[in-house]
C-alpha cells in the first residue's frame, strides 16, 4: 500500500498520535505526515504511507487553508485558547479598525515564532522551554498571506479564513492583529480546511478508517502522484522505462519536448504510468532527463 491518506485530525491530539494510529489500523511501519497540525487543532492532515513516503518532502510547500476565531481584548501565553490570560484591555476597537488592520496583514509578513512551538533552541524544543517558564530570543522568520478575509464580528470574536504559506503561525497572527489594533487577542479556534489540493469535505476521521475492512481501507489511499500535481508533468515513450527506472539519462535531443524548465521536480509518466520524480539537467554539451525517486 503506497500513497496519501487525507485524514480529519480531531483536536486534542498530536499529529505523531495520528502517525502511531494509522500505522496500526493499516497495519504498516511506514508512515508520515507532510506537516505538523497543533494538537489543538482540527482538521486536514495529509499521512503518507509506504512509497508516498518519499514524497513528503516535496509537499511541505504546499499552501495551508484554515478558518480561525480571533478573539480580542486578551493575550494568552501561548496565544491560543489553551494558554493562561497574561494581558487585558478594555478598549473598543471599531469594525473598520479591524477590516484595515487584517488588511495590513496580507501578503509576505515577518512572525516571531511563539514560545509554545515545536523549533529547537540549542536542542532543546521551545515549548520544553516554555514550560520551565524560560524566554529566548527568537529570530523573525518570513511568512505569506495570501488570502486574509473576515467572514464574522459578533462582538470581541472575529471568525476568518486565512490562505497561507508552510512555517505561518496562525495563532502568532492573531496576537499580532491584537497588537497592531492597540489591544490585545488570541486564536480561539482553529480547523484545518485544505492542504494544496486536499480538501476537509474528502477527509476520513481515524474512528471512520477503523470501521473499514482491508478492500475498503485500500480505496481510501490516494495515489502518490495526486499529492504532486504542484509540479509540472512531463510524459515519455514506453521505450524509455528500464532506462528511466534504472537512473540512465534520456537526452533532450531524443525527445520531441519544446516547454520544460532545467533543474525543477517534476512528475515523470511512461506510458501514461507514473514513474516518479524526474528533474531536467545541463551536461556541458546537452540537457537530460534523470530521475530523482522512482516510485514504481
């Protein structure tokens, strides 16, 4: 069994808790996920298993969809709803306010990773570090917005859907919209509605995958190749597929191909089959195809 499983991850547990069930109810050592959701987090969560396992690196990139709740006038230390209140204002910020200061938060954007996150500091991860109530200076890391839009004000909760990409800190966002409104505010709530292409209405719950039989269990992988359609497809001949998949280069003379980039993953296809991943490279006197992971 080799590919993606699109899995509801409810909150309250981790995502290597979802690793460690899935492995069981598949019953296969190799597992992964292609980004971490927090533990107080519902929603998408993309677990490859067997050969998808070789993909995963290549996901990472993939944009992330949430819908979140915002709620204002309180910071908490781990900027969500799990954390202990550590600030409070009483000041009224107006609906307008609040659309300009979403607005200022759209495209590319600095965050401060929070305390209470899973980077390392010397080995040690943040969030240990946090407990012992230690600080450490964090470097700001680059982040990109690329939807930011209010769907609901009822009072101090504002509910949203942000587009966003890898390594964005949701509930960072919300404590700097607090900020930047002159009060303060948190990430109340936090579901997971896509990863690239993976949306949460084609999703399975691990209760759901543990009432199925193995045929069915099977119909629930996803091919490796659907979790690469960010990449650019280039299809060859039949007669190139032992070359292909023993690592033998195919010159770019051979073949009819007027469109490709050098250097780039891309999906390869034999035969209208995939084979893996391939890159375009510059020999001193020619391009070729090579492939970098075959995953037949």
């Amino acid at each position: 069994m080799d590919g993606i499983i699109n899995v509801f991850k409810p909150k309250g547990i981790t995502s290597h808790d979802v690793i460690k069930d899935i492995r069981k109810i598949f019953k296969i050592k190799k597992v992964g996920h292609t980004g971490t959701l927090d533990p107080n987090a519902a929603g998408v969560l993309l677990v490859c298993i067997g050969k998808g396992t070789r993909i995963s690196e290549y996901m990472l990139d993939l944009p992330k969809e949430y819908i979140g709740e915002l709620t204002l006038g309180y910071a908490t230390d781990t900027q969500d709803a799990e954390g202990k209140i550590i600030k409070y204002s009483n000041k009224e910020v107006k609906e307008e306010e609040i659309y300009h200061a979403f607005n200022k938060f759209k495209g590319e954007i600095e965050q401060i990773p929070p305390m209470y996150s899973a980077l390392k500091y010397k080995g040690q991860k943040l969030y240990e570090l946090a407990r012992k109530g230690k600080t450490v200076e964090r470097k700001p890391r680059q982040a990109t917005i690329y939807e930011l839009i209010i769907k609901k004000i009822v009072d101090k909760k504002i509910i949203f859907y942000v587009k966003c990409s890898k390594g964005t800190y949701v509930r960072t966002l919300c404590d700097d919209i607090g900020e930047y409104l002159g009060t303060y505010g948190y990430m109340s709530f936090l579901l997971r509605v896509g990863v690239g292409n993976f949306r949460i209405e084609d999703s399975i719950s691990l209760d759901q995958l543990k009432e199925l039989d193995s045929n069915s269990l099977e119909s629930m992988i996803i091919p490796i190749d659907e979790g690469l359609m960010h990449l650019d497809k280039i299809k060859l001949d039949k007669k190139y597929f032992t070359k292909l998949i023993n690592g033998v280069k195919i010159y770019m003379k051979e073949l009819s191909i007027n469109k490709y980039n050098v250097n780039i993953p891309m999906r390869v296809y034999c035969d209208n089959k995939f084979i893996g991943i391939g890159r375009i490279n510059q020999s001193k006197h020619d391009l070729y195809i090579k492939m970098d992971k075959v995953l037949i």
